[in-house]
C-alpha cells in the first residue's frame, strides 16, 4: 500500500492548509497592534470569535504541526534516496531553493517597501521592528531565525521557514551519514535536543517536531507494510480521544496522578504533558490522515489542493495585513472595523486571490525555470 512517490499526500496538503489559516486567524491581532484596546477580555470581539476560537486562541501551534508536516514528507520523499544517494545533495537543495527563496526574497521586499512607508507615517515599523540592514542580510541568507537576530524582522511569519531550511541542512547530514536509518537514535534525539539550554527554544522546538514528524513516517510506514487492514479503526478512536483531551473534555490528571510517586514515570509525563500537541495530538493526527489517503483518495484530491497556496497564503498574509492597515488609516478607518465579519471575508478573498496569482503566476514559473536550469536529471 505503499504511495507512489509521484504521488501527493493530498490529505496532508489539506491539513497543512488548516494549519496556514491556524496563523491568519492567530495574526489577526496585528490589526490592534500598539492600540491597547486588544486583551484577553476583548478576544470575544474578534469576527466569528465563537466559531473560529482554537484558531484565534491557539492557531501559533500550527508553526509546529507545519513542522511535523514537513518531516514526514521528507523522510517520505527523500530519506532513503539521499541515504542511498540516488539523488545528489545539489539537486536536493536546487529542489527546496527553487520552491521556497523566490517567494521568501520577494515578500522579504515587498515588506521592506510597505514598511518604510508605514515608519514614514507612524515614525516606528509595525509589529516586527527589526528592519535594519543586518537583519535584512540574514533575510536574504534565509538564516533570520538562526540565533543571528536580535528579534523578529521584516515578514516576521518567515522566521519559521527559516528554521525549516536549517532542518533541511541537518536532515540531508543525517541522511548522508546513515543516521537518518537508526529509529531509536532520531527518537533520543529529539527528546534530548532540549537538553541543550545553549540552543534556542525555537530551534530546539523545529527539531523536536520535523524529526517526531520523520519517526510518525517510520510507524506509518510499518503500520501499512504490516497491519494495514487492523489499524485504522483503532487510529481513528486514538485520534478523537486525544483531540478530547486537547480540547478539555477529558481530564488525564487523575489517571496520571498514580504514577506520580516514580520519579522516572514523573518525568516521562511531565515531557509528555509539556510536548502533548508535538509529541502525540500531532503525530496521530498526521497518521490518520495519511491512513486515509487511499480510502478517501477521491475526496482528498479535490479539497487537498488548498496545499498549494499553503506557503503563499503564509508568507504573504502580514505584507498584506501592512498594505490593509496603511490603506484604512489613509481612509480614515478605525482598528474596530477589523472586529466585523466583513473585514474577515474582505481580507480572506485578497489573500486567497493574490496565494493563487502568487502559486500560478510566479511560484510555479519561476520554480520549474530554476530546477530546469540547475537541477539536473534528480528534478
């Protein structure tokens, strides 16, 4: 049952592209950034609070399932063809170049442009203030969230893609010295990358996800290989159990207050409860919706391809958050505005309109030009 490598995960196309709303809604906050009238008493204000709160509440935990997305599809696409290097490290990173700088460089200006002229009315940047020329370098090295900064830069939301391309680099490293196939060593790995109180949180937080995200492949790959027609059902069952206790409908306190007196079962839970959505909501999740990729393939190719505006609908969603707030301030449009349903809808139609302009007019083009060019037969 194992998937085509021509083939997409289209059910995790879909679910990234919650997880690319998740942030939207989360940044909706910018629209109230140095008003002081946004707290947590005033949240129930924010448009279709009452239908959209875990994304208002909760949506920056989407960064980390982005993470783990990103993971498993790699081990997926690339784990056992740089391992056995059928394919070279140039074409490797020629294929995440081509898919991930072109965007990355021209919301990095375009954010550059709108900001100058935001401090030029406001005599300050809005939300991220780090817009000087170091940090513009470490933009255009893609290395702005590597420990190099002082804060958060120009499109703030790209610090995240930033980490990514680091765990690219380690990925290919893993894999070129044969790590990548020793399964308990990813697995201390992970756990012990926050051991290291040196790295950032951040890093450690990306490493933690991508490689959990690599180990989920490793169980989904045996899962289907050994007891593909047993496992589902019971994964489906995980699945909502773990989702009720995310959402608070099940308490585990008092379940887990018997092992409390061992100190090493202590400690294995507190990581647990402390990684709950990283270590097991996530994993699960990815791996019921994997699960279901054959058995709901006809459905899944039809609503999966919102993953295809994914990457643009987040890098380009606070240029266009800028360009709202400097055009209402230039009408004359209070913050309140931003409250009203009709500011959700007129907002979300730009995004999705300028992420589909965005994937077919310039991310595809110049993308198939770059690997076409340098890439070579690994394309």
């Amino acid at each position: 049952m194992q998937l085509d490598v021509k083939e997409r995960f289209y059910s995790l196309d879909f679910l990234r592209g919650i997880a690319a709303i998740s942030i939207v809604f989360w940044h909706w906050n910018h629209f109230f950034w140095n008003t002081g009238w946004l707290n947590a008493s005033s949240y129930d204000q924010l448009p279709l609070f009452s239908i959209f709160k875990p994304f208002y509440t909760k949506g920056q935990l989407a960064v980390e399932l982005f993470y783990s997305l990103s993971g498993f599809i790699f081990f997926w696409l690339y784990s056992e063809k740089l391992t056995e290097k059928t394919i070279s490290g140039k074409s490797f990173f020629v294929l995440r170049f081509s898919r991930l700088y072109p965007l990355h460089f021209l919301s990095l200006v375009l954010t550059f442009l709108l900001q100058l002229i935001y401090a030029n009315c406001n005599g300050n940047y809005f939300v991220y203030a780090y817009n000087d020329l170091y940090h513009f370098v470490l933009n255009v090295f893609f290395i702005q969230s590597w420990g190099f900064e002082k804060g958060y830069s120009f499109d703030g939301p790209s610090w995240s893609v930033s980490i990514e391309v680091m765990m690219y680099v380690l990925f290919f490293i893993f894999c070129y010295i044969g790590l990548i196939r020793r399964t308990l060593l990813l697995i201390l790995l992970a756990a012990g990358v926050f051991y290291f109180k040196w790295i950032p949180e951040s890093i450690q937080m990306g490493f933690f996800c991508f490689f959990t995200g690599g180990i989920t492949y490793r169980i989904f790959k045996l899962l289907e290989e050994r007891w593909s027609e047993y496992f589902f059902i019971p994964l489906v069952i995980g699945v909502v159990f773990a989702w009720m206790i995310a959402s608070g409908n099940i308490n585990c306190a008092e379940i887990l207050a018997k092992g409390e007196q061992h100190t090493l079962f202590s400690k294995v839970i507190h990581f647990f409860t402390y990684l709950y959505p990283q270590s097991i909501l996530f994993p699960l999740t990815i791996l019921l919706f994997a699960s279901s990729e054959k058995k709901l393939k006809r459905i899944w190719s039809k609503i999966g391809r919102i993953g295809d505006i994914t990457y643009s609908s987040y890098l380009l969603h606070f240029p266009l958050q800028l360009l709202f707030i400097l055009i209402f301030s230039a009408l004359g449009i209070s913050h309140s505005f931003f409250t009203t349903t009709i500011s959700l809808l007129i907002f979300f139609f730009f995004l999705i309109l300028i992420s589909v302009l965005s994937y077919r007019k310039f991310e595809v083009p110049i993308q198939k030009l770059i690997r076409n060019k340098f890439a070579g037969k690994n394309k």
